[in-house]
C-alpha cells in the first residue's frame, strides 16, 4: 500500500510539471496575440505578424510569398517550410491592423492545434489563429540572416538569391547626385548635396559620414568622429568637401543601407599658378612686394575667457584676400580659436615660403615641427587637450584648406610641420 501511494505522489508531481499546452486539447483557447508595434519584414517586404507571448509570430501560409515552399501534407496533418531556391520574387501580402497603433492590446485568440509544423525538417511550436498555422518568426532563423533592429523596432529576415524591397528606390536620385552609391567617386572641393530616391511618406533617413585626412603619415591622425544626421520626408542633404579628404557616406532607411565614399585631392587654381609666377628672388624684392592685412583673431586669458582682437600680417599680394577669408571664417567660427601667434613673411633664405610671404604659422610652441632629422621646434601638439593645438578636423585647419592653403601636419612624408599653412604646398 506504501508502494502503491508513492508511486500515485510521483504520478502528481509529473503531472502538476508538464507544461498546459500539451494538455490543452484541439481547439482550446491558449491566450490572446496582442497588437504589436514590431514590424516583421523579409528582405524588407513587410509581413504581417502578432506577439504572441512576447515573441513575434507570423502566419506560416503568408510565406509562400515570401521565398518559402509551404507544402501541407494531409496523411500526416503537417506543414512543411522551407527556403524555395527556385523562387525569384517576393509578392507580399499584409492585412493592415486597423488598431495596429494600440500597442499590447489583444487581438485575436490563438488556439492549440493537432498541426505539426516543420521548419527545414525540424519540428516547431505552432498555433491556430483564424484558421492559420502561426509559427514564431525566430523558427525561421535556419532559413536565412534573422536580425532584430533595435532603432527601427523591427526583425528582420533576409534571404539570399531575392530581391529587397526599396533599394533599388533608395538609389534613385537625380542625375547631377554627388556620389553613385557603392562606388568611390572623385569630386573636387566645394558645397554638394547628397541627394537619394523617396521612399514611403514618414519614412526617416539615416545619414553618416565619416571624415579621413589623406595624409601622408597613415596612421597618424584617425577618422574623425562619425556625423549623423536623421531626416523625415527629407531627399538630400548639403555638404562643403574638403580638399585632401576621403568621406565614407551610407545612407539607411527601414535597414536598406547603401554606401558610397568620395575622394577629394588637393586644390590647384589659377590663383596658385599666378603666385607661384611671381616669386622674389631676393630679400629685397620681397621687402618691396609684401602687403599688410588686419585680421580679426580671438585671444585667450588665463582664466580661459576669450577676447577679440586683431593682428597685422605681411603677406604676398596674392594671398592678401584668401587670408582675410580665412581668418574671418576662424574668427566667425564656433570654436572661437585661441591665437597666440602668427608667423607670416619673414625672410630667411632657402627655400622656405615665409621667403615669399605666402605661409603662416600659428601657435609654434603648441602646434611644433618636427623635421626629417628629428630636429624639433616648438613644446607639442596636443590637439583636443591644449586649446592652442590645431584640431586635423578643426574650423582652422578647414579654413585655411577651403582657400587653397596646405597643412604641413600630414602633407609632407618626412617633415610634420603642425603649426604650418603654405599656400603652394611647401
């Protein structure tokens, strides 16, 4: 009797253990699917999908448009689904939620099944909603790359040898676009404007670039930061290139993302070619030759407060008016730049510009130059820790560029001249 009473306890105790679905019985109510704002996509072609116990689930039938054989086999009362790798094209097929906005509300009761659903052979839990199979969107993982997007609240699921929805859209820009997407393309500096193909209305657009110096010591100087910018029913997006600059861009839209880079070589111009044709040969001719320019600089106290004020530069005439712009552009900039000193003309034999007047040097204690030999002139460059260093993606270094002027921070394979600008790249 003892035997007989244990052996009914273990009975019990298996019994309170086994899971109430595989009790319930065909037919019976196992809860409710909620309203889900989690877009379930294929190749980015939208499905229609339901949270059920807080996973998303999807219709097995609606897969046969999606790229999947769905064969029902009435002996064994299964479905079966697999990748179809004969299929070309994805017809999708959604039924909008006509409170699809309520988030978490229940829809629709999802019931247990006698259906036995295999996913590549493998068996997978099933429900009956409607008269549907529901299989979770997670069983489809062996199928293909299962991702869930954590920006645009949304899995996804893409399948080799398919098409995707909306790339081919997302490329369509007019014909004058700064860049063909997925490619390197060349442009010469100046103000663009990115432009790309519209998608469905609201649809938000994900812009990043990154910015490379072309230098000449790789390495030395990384990317800069990755700009993001987000637009909404917005096609384009305006830009000034910099000379010696490689940008990568990618643009994303429902997860679509298509990349492009531009390279951007060093400027030349008329204006260049006339100075370099008109050179002194003597300190005397440079005397005679040289022009004095005021530029509005902004200086530092010890506090860190800042001032205006303004130096007098001697200069060839040639680049009297590209300096005025670019210390007006400095001075209007947002970083309100800290000068402590400029070097301009100054005769001193050789072959260095400040001979001709067409270089400036700012700051030679902070922004030192380190030469082929290792001879060093000047304390560091610290940028982005001393306030008087030379940021490589900074408004000082974009404005002297912007006017033809070359930084010797990375222009030269031996000599790194940091606090150095010549205007005919010497």
């Amino acid at each position: 009797m003892k035997k007989l009473l244990t052996a009914l306890v273990l009975v019990c105790i298996l019994m309170s253990v086994v899971p109430v679905a595989s009790m319930a019985k065909t037919g019976d109510v196992l809860g409710y699917a909620k309203y889900t704002d989690i877009s379930a996509y294929i190749n980015h072609y939208p499905i229609a999908s339901y949270n059920i116990n807080d996973y998303t689930a999807v219709v097995a039938e609606d897969l046969a448009n999606y790229g999947f054989r769905v064969d029902w086999n009435d002996y064994e009362r299964a479905l079966y689904i697999s990748k179809d790798n004969s299929a070309k094209r994805i017809t999708p097929y959604v039924t909008p939620y006509k409170y699809a906005s309520v988030a978490g509300y229940p829809s629709f009761a999802y019931l247990q099944t006698d259906i036995k659903t295999y996913v590549n052979g493998v068996p997978v839990e099933s429900f009956n909603i409607g008269g549907k199979t529901c299989i979770y969107m997670d069983s489809l993982v062996s199928c293909g790359e299962l991702a869930w997007v954590p920006e645009f609240r949304a899995i996804k699921l893409w399948l080799d040898g398919l098409p995707i929805k909306d790339y081919e859209a997302l490329q369509e820009a007019p014909a004058d676009n700064i860049i063909s997407w997925n490619v390197e393309y060349f442009r010469e500096p100046g103000e663009y404007t990115i432009q790309w193909g519209k998608l469905a209305p609201g649809t938000e657009y994900v812009l990043t670039i990154v910015e490379q110096r072309n230098s000449r010591h790789e390495g030395d100087i990384p990317p800069n930061d990755p700009k993001v910018y987000r637009y909404v029913d917005q096609y384009a997006h305006t830009l000034y290139l910099y000379p010696k600059r490689t940008y990568q861009i990618s643009l994303t839209a429902y997860g679509v993302t298509l990349e492009g880079s531009i390279y951007v070589p060093s400027m030349y111009t008329e204006a260049m070619a006339a100075t370099q044709d008109n050179l002194p040969q003597t300190k005397e001719e440079a005397d005679a030759m040289m022009v004095k320019v005021t530029v509005p600089i902004w200086k530092m106290k010890s506090n860190g407060s800042k001032y205006s004020s303004s130096v007098t530069l001697t200069v060839h005439p040639q680049i009297a008016e590209p300096i005025r712009l670019v210390f007006e552009e400095i001075y209007n900039g947002t970083e309100k730049f800290p000068i402590k000193d400029i070097g301009a003309y100054s005769w001193r034999g050789g072959r260095t510009e400040h001979n001709w007047g067409t270089a400036i040097d700012i700051n030679s204690n902070e922004n030192y130059c380190i030469y082929g030999n290792g001879t060093v002139v000047g304390s560091c460059w610290a940028p982005y820790e001393n306030p008087y260093s030379i940021t490589p993606y900074g408004e000082v270094i974009n404005a002297f560029e912007k006017y033809g002027f070359t930084w010797g921070g990375d222009a030269w394979s031996s000599t790194k001249d940091y606090m150095h600008f010549s205007y005919l790249g010497t």
